[in-house]
C-alpha cells in the first residue's frame, strides 16, 4: 500500500514539476525584487525572452489547430452552432464584468481626492465606427496575420480555410492528416518552450515587484485593491459556477489551471498563455474539437478581466479629474467596456491601449491613460488571469452542452 502510495506521489510530482517550478520561479522573483528594488529592472530582459519565445508559436499554433479542428468536422451546422453560441456567452460575459467594474468604481471611488484638472483645450477623438472594427477582421496583406495583433484576423482566416477544407469531402483527407501532423509538431515545440518559463516568470516576478511593489499608495492602493477585490470574487464564484454547471468539479478546474494562470500573471499575455491553456483544457477532458476552437478564438475575443478593469479605470479618471458623469452615461461606459475587450490584443498592456476608446466614447480626456500607465502591470497581470482563465471555464460548459453529461469521462487524458 506505501509502494502505491509512493509510486502515485512521484507521478503526481512529474506532472506538476513544470507547474512548481514556475511557483518557485515567480517567488524567488518577486523576493529579490522587494529587496533590491528598482536594479531589479534589469532582470526583466529574461522575461521578455519567455514571452519572445511564446508570440513566436502562438499565431501558427492558433492557424493549425483552429484550422485542423474545423477541417475535421463533418458537420458544418454543429461548427455554426459552437461559435455562436460561443460569441453570445462571450458578449453575455464581458457585459456582466463591466457593468461590475462601473459599480466598483462607483463604490470605492479609488480616484476621489487627486484634485487634477483636464487640459481646456482637449477634444476626444470620435470613437470606432461599425465599419472599421467589421473591416479590421479582415487584414489588407495576408503577412499581416502573423504579428500577434493579427491574432483576431488570423483566426478568421483560420475559420475559412478549415471550412473550406470540411467543405472538399474525401478529397481533404491528406490536407487533414498534414494539419493534425502539423498540430502535433507545435505542441511538442510548446512543450519544449515552456521549461524555460521558470527562468522567464522569474525575470517578471523581479521586475514587477522590484519596480512596481513600493511605489503604489493612495489613490493607487485604492484602485488596485478595489479592483482585486471585485475581480477576485467575480473569478472564483463565476468560473467556479460555470464549471459547476458543465458537470465539472470546480475543484478539479482550479488544480488544473494553476499553471495558466501563473503564466498569465507572470507574462500578461492571453496569447502567450494559449498553448498551456491548450494543455489544461486537455487534461480536463475538453475534446480537441471544442479546445481547438473555443481557447483560440477566446483568447482574443473573450476578456472579462479587461472589460472590468476598462470600466472601473473610466470611473478612476474621471473622479482623479473631477468630471462628474451623468448615470445616462453608465450604459455607453458599459458597451464600450466589453466593445474594447473584445477588441484588445493578447498582448501585455494590450487593455491599457483600448481605454483610450472606452475613454473617449464617455468624454473623458485621454490624458487620463497617463495616471493608469504606472500601476496597469500590476492591474494587467490579474485581469489576464481571469481572461485566460475564464476561456479554459468556458470551454468545459460548451462541452458539456455539444458532447453531453459524460463528456470530460470520455476524454480526460
């Protein structure tokens, strides 16, 4: 019985070593950066080079497995039914978590009290037309795709081509076999890129708390602390309520995901996280036709942490300057929260850039982004997490709904 018990601790250990490592990583991290402050700046290059390693593959990742998952499906009417479904949950979603960031805001008041006033002479651009954002998924070079803020356009391009090959019948066998060949063959690369993500996290976790961790107070420390505290009990009831409903045990989901999110915080990036999100659908039993789908598109599409963090960032501006906003306001902060959300990169910082339109849709000065700038690492490594995160939780639910009850005994691996 001990020699069992052993043997199952060691090959628990195995699969969790990459995790813990990561753990110990960001801790050492995040120690000598709070002790030797601001030097410790320059061991962020070792993160970068994590995060270099992880843009590199994630576009082709994106193109292949998206590609492959659609080609395999027989069904177009099914694939119709997933990503609509998918969009509508996501849109549902972000709403929800904005319309929570705007009453956070609304609560805490973080930027009441800062006394600055807007420059007189400032006009807010207007804000993103239907045409632009219906024409900005399509890319005017195909080369354009392949930087990560054309994710969005290369999993359109993705969508097509997999449907184009479903659509060829027999004759798109060998194509098929080349895109699961070609899947396999980046997820290997992943696998091989992600032992240097302790080296990577921990270059981050000195550069965050060295520069970062002494720094916050007042206002700050209000915004900050008002915006983990929101997020924190949005993250754990509602991913944990979602998972719950697809017939998964939260607890199972939360053990799983530890990895992402460590890589999530760390990096700041819902595109760099992607292929471990990839592997922690896989172990919890989502089947690759759900995964290949659902993760990719939602890494782009679905922010939650984003949507929330942009409408309580609105509020913190316009209190900082003394704007009063009028509650006819709240919705149009609202839909412009989800609106930039959906349209932020997967990039660090990439929610930071899209406040500028949620910023002038309201009327608010846009030089108000300059307040966020020096405390949106530390706001961004949450929000990505739940971003991230919420993906993984949503592709559980959308299992449950196209492959049934039983859905993650058929395909845990």
């Amino acid at each position: 019985m001990a020699f069992l018990f052993l043997k199952k601790l060691r090959m628990s250990s195995r699969r969790y070593a990459l995790v813990i490592f990561i753990a110990i990583g960001f801790i050492l991290g995040a120690i000598l950066g709070a002790i030797i402050g601001k030097p410790a700046a320059n061991l962020r290059p070792l993160g970068d080079f994590f995060v270099r390693l992880l843009r590199m593959i994630v576009t082709p990742l994106t193109i292949v497995t998206v590609s492959a998952a659609i080609a395999r499906i027989a069904d177009l009417k099914r694939l119709g039914k997933i990503v609509l479904l998918m969009l509508v949950i996501f849109l549902i979603t972000s709403f929800f978590a904005a319309s929570l960031g705007l009453i956070t805001g609304l609560v805490f008041s973080p930027g009441e009290g800062l006394g600055l006033k807007p420059p007189p002479d400032y006009k807010p651009p207007a804000p993103a037309t239907a045409e632009t954002v219906i024409l900005s998924l399509i890319p005017l070079n195909f080369v354009d795709i392949f930087g990560v803020a054309g994710l969005l356009q290369a999993i359109v391009f993705s969508i097509l081509f997999g449907i184009a090959v479903a659509l060829m019948g027999e004759a798109n066998k060998p194509i098929v076999k080349a895109l699961d060949a070609l899947s396999g063959a980046m997820i290997k690369l992943t696998l091989i890129i992600m032992w240097y993500a302790p080296i990577g996290v921990f270059g981050y976790g000195a550069w965050l708390f060295g520069t970062y961790g002494a720094t916050v107070v007042g206002a700050y420390a209000k915004l900050i602390g008002a915006n983990y505290l929101m997020a924190i009990i949005y993250w754990l009831v509602f991913y944990s309520l979602i998972v719950k409903i697809s017939g998964r045990n939260p607890l199972d989901y939360w053990r799983v995901i530890i990895e992402p999110i460590t890589v999530a915080f760390t990096t700041r990036s819902s595109a760099a996280t992607l292929p471990i999100n990839l592997r922690a659908a896989e172990r919890l039993g989502v089947p690759e036709s759900i995964r290949n789908i659902v993760l990719p598109v939602g890494c782009t599409v679905n922010m939650d942490g984003t949507a929330l963090y942009q409408a309580l960032c609105a509020l913190f501006i316009a209190q900082a300057f003394g704007i009063s906003i009028s509650p006819a306001l709240y919705p149009l902060i609202i839909t412009m929260s989800m609106l930039g959300s959906v349209a932020t990169a997967a990039i660090p910082g990439g929610g930071l850039i899209m406040l500028a339109m949620v910023l002038a849709a309201a009327g608010l000065p846009l030089e108000g982004i300059a307040l966020i700038v020096a405390v949106d690492p530390i706001l961004d490594a949450l929000r990505t997490s739940i971003n991230a995160s919420g993906d993984t939780a949503y592709s559980t639910l959308m299992s449950r709904i196209f492959e049934g009850p039983n859905w993650w005994a058929k395909n845990k691996s």
